[in-house]
C-alpha cells in the first residue's frame, strides 16, 4: 500500500505540504519571553499575516492547487470577508489536501472525544494548568480547542497558558523521509507541547493513521535526569531543519544547537535499518544561535546550484589564517563546520570532506551527475552582509520546485547574486496578480528567486525552509 507521502530530494516539484498559518499567539510573545520562547523581538500580527505570510499561502496554493484559488482572488481579499479564508474553523476555509494546515488536522483529531480527553489531561499537565482550565478546555469545541492548544488562547481572549509561536516553522515537527515520517524530539522547551500535538496528529489523524509503521520515534537509551549536565550531547534532541532527504538514497543529517551527537546517530542507525538510504552525511555546526540548524547555513536551489554561507566554504577554510577582520574573528571563534559521509556497506570506513563545500559539489556532481557546480553566497560573500543576511535567512530558501525557490526580500545582496547567476527576481504580489490573469502558467516558471516581504517575519528566525514540511514532491 502506498502511503500518503514520500520525499526523495529537496527540489523535486511540490505536491503536499503541511503548514501552520501565524495564530494568535504571535501576538501574545511579550519582549521579556520573547528569547525564551525562541523569538528575537515582538512580531505585529497582523502585518504577518495580512502582508506576508497571506502571500505565501497564496502561492503554495497557485502551485499546489490552483482550484481553491484560481479566480478567486478579488473575493479573498475582500475586507467584508474578515481573512475567513485563512480561518481553519470557518466553513469557508481553503481546506486544501495539498496545502494542509495543521490546526485544521489537530481539530479533527479533537473531534474523537477519548483523544479529546488525553490531549486535555497531557497539554494541562504538561503546562501545570488548574484543575478549573481543564474543565473549562472540555466545554470548548474541536475547532475552539485546536486553536486555544496552538495560541494558548482561550475562547475569551484571555492566556490561558503559553502560547507556541514557533509552530508555523512546521518541518521542525517532523521530517518525511521517503515514505516515513521522522518525529522530532525539540531541544527547547518552548517547543515540548508542539511535539506532543504533533504526535497525535501522526498517530491519530486518518490521513496518517493508516501508515503508523512508518512513523520513526527516537527514544532516550538512559533516563535523561541520569545524564550530567554537561553531558548534553548524550541527550536525545532533535529538529527537522537538521535533516535533509538530499537524493534518492542520501540523508543529511546535521548536528547543531537542536540536534544532539546522540539524535544524529541513532537516527542514522534507524535509517540504515529500515534501508531507505544508502549513505548519510553527518555536517557538525557551531552550537550557536546564529546557525541553530544545518538549512540556516545551506539550502538547495538545483541538482548543480546551491546557497550557503561564506563562513563554511572551501575558500574561507583556505584563508583563515590570513589577516582580515573577518578571518581574525572566525579563527576567535572556531567557526567551521566537520562533515563525515557514511557508506551502509562499510561503515568502519566513513569518507571526511575538507569542508561543506565540498560535500555540496560532492553531491551535485555524484548524486545528480552533474559537471559544473554553483555555490552563490549569502550576502554575496561580503562583509558584513554575509552575516546580516543569513541572520535575516538569506541560505534558508524553499524550493517550491527546481530552481524555482523562495526568499526574503530584504536580503538583497544574496538576491543580486542569484540574479548575476541567471536567475529572474520577481516580486510574489507581481508574480500572483501575473498568475491570476493567466499572463504566466506555473509550469513556465523557472529559474527564478520569488521575493517574499519579510518585515516582521524575519524577526522570528526562519525563513521558508523553516516554515514548511513538504510530505510529498514529485521525482526529480
């Protein structure tokens, strides 16, 4: 029996996609939580939703399913329609089985009331509620409930607990690898309650429940109050922007501030059991905020094209010890990156790369049988854009198919690299009106960097790579 999803690249054509539309609990994050919930600064809401990410759901919908958009665009964004068509709970809900909005699969989860009852008990314990919130959480209806778990909203607008605004960077949650879904284990606790819903979502929903074989828990071999503190690496963690189903039998599978040594080989060691892949890259980064994930430094574009950081390159390795400012604070700092690539057939024998770089060329060139090979820099590889801009998610671009991807606006040295590489820059309001007046079918586009606006989201720490979890795209 084929399963609802299956993912062989990082570029093949989208077909389905879960997400997470910005919820109320965005606009809860208060500037003295703001960190510990993940967050650089306070977001306005309504400007992420109305000016940025609308955008977004619009276009994964013109690509993915046109019928729930195509001619409909004036009506959408009528103001008398109050964004009821970004509202799971409303009848008028896009209610896409391609671009699938997770509040709307916990609702209908909710709807089984002894599920109902388990999410109740395990959110309120998890939260320390009072025995009256869970009482009060049982009056509510699976609609009502779904979005008070997400924003920590009740029906009166008041907290009822914490809110998780980091659930709309949903290919955290998991990662589908092939035909089986990998289910994280968060390093933070900002994001304990995103991983038990998403648990139940996987186990539960009937678009999953049918596949729970191939659903990969990672568990804690030792009891984790039993591991000193500063044995953290021993400690099962991981994230979904650490892993990457790169070609049709190679994982990557990073080792970062999220994701722990320990994650990284057990899930390797899953992975090899069950034979979905041949080979996994192991890419250790700097434990630090800046680069909280492996897609944070690098995404792909193409089979031969690819955007990363500078700091990572086989040039920045070359001239480290020459004199710059920038080279002075790299070397302070220890900023590099240790990638080993392992064989099933031989494991005692893992390949080390000289850098990033390298595996990235190694890959397009072995995987893909591709002959020439671009790296276009973040920031264009100048100082101090470099930083700036992959702070603001410059290398943390979607492919919605190849060498059609997504990016923030405002990282502009990065874009004119691209656009000196060949590729077309577009605004996506230009792109959608041009879509919705037939000026340009989908199936033209290529070649081109979709500029998103990106005021607000940005502040958030997670671009487009980071705000979806594509179940399924088509072979490359």
């Amino acid at each position: 029996m084929s399963t609802f999803f299956n993912i062989t690249s990082e570029i093949g054509s989208l077909t389905k996609i879960l997400v997470h539309s910005p919820d109320n609990g965005l606009g809860k994050v208060v500037p003295s939580m703001a960190q510990d919930w993940l967050f650089e600064d306070i977001v306005h809401l309504e400007t992420i939703r109305r000016d940025e990410y609308d955008y977004y759901t619009k276009l994964l919908l013109y690509f993915l399913d046109p019928q729930k958009i195509k001619g409909r665009l004036k009506e959408i964004d009528d103001p008398a329609k109050n964004r009821v068509f970004y509202q799971p709970a409303h009848p008028e809900f896009y209610r896409s089985e391609h671009v699938i909005e997770l509040q709307w699969l916990l609702g209908e989860v909710l709807s089984d009331n002894l599920l109902r009852s388990q999410i109740i008990a395990a959110v309120c314990a998890l939260e320390g509620c009072t025995h009256a919130t869970q009482g009060l959480l049982h009056t509510y209806t699976p609609a009502e409930l779904a979005s008070c778990l997400l924003s920590g909203t009740g029906n009166d607008k008041s907290v009822l607990f914490a809110p998780i605004p980091n659930f709309i960077f949903t290919r955290d949650i998991g990662i589908v690898i092939k035909d089986h879904i990998v289910l994280n284990k968060p390093a933070k606790i900002a994001r304990h309650r995103e991983a038990l819903l998403a648990k139940y979502i996987f186990f539960y929903h009937p678009l999953f429940s049918p596949y729970t074989d191939k659903i990969i828990e990672l568990h804690q071999n030792r009891p984790a109050f039993l591991i000193p503190e500063n044995n953290s690496e021993s400690i099962i963690t991981l994230e979904g922007g650490d892993v990457m189903m790169i070609s049709e039998n190679h994982l990557i599978i990073g080792i970062s501030e999220r994701t722990s040594a320990a994650a990284a080989a057990q899930l390797a060691e899953k992975v090899f059991e069950k034979k979905l892949v041949s080979k996994i890259s192991m890419i250790s980064i700097p434990r630090k905020r800046d680069y909280m994930h492996i897609d944070t430094i690098f995404t792909q574009v193409k089979k031969n094209v690819w955007v990363m950081m500078g700091l990572f390159s086989e040039k920045m390795n070359d001239e480290k010890n020459s004199v710059s400012i920038e080279k002075s604070l790299i070397k302070q700092n220890e900023i590099t990156a240790t990638v080993m690539q392992f064989n099933k057939k031989d494991l005692a024998a893992p390949i080390q790369f000289s850098s990033l770089e390298a595996l990235l060329r190694d890959i397009s060139i072995n995987d893909f049988g591709c002959e020439e090979v671009k790296i276009i820099f973040s920031g264009n590889n100048e100082y101090p854009y470099s930083a700036r801009e992959q702070w603001t998610d410059s290398c943390n671009l979607l492919a919605l198919k190849e060498g059609v991807v997504l990016s923030y606006d405002r990282n502009e040295k990065t874009n004119t690299a691209f656009e000196a590489a060949g590729f077309t820059l577009i605004k996506v309001k230009n792109l959608i009106d041009d879509l919705e007046n037939d000026k340009i079918q989908v199936g033209e586009i290529e070649n081109t960097v979709i500029l998103m606006p990106s005021s607000e989201l940005s502040r958030a720490r997670g671009g487009f790579h980071c705000m979806s979890m594509p179940i399924e795209r088509s072979s490359i």
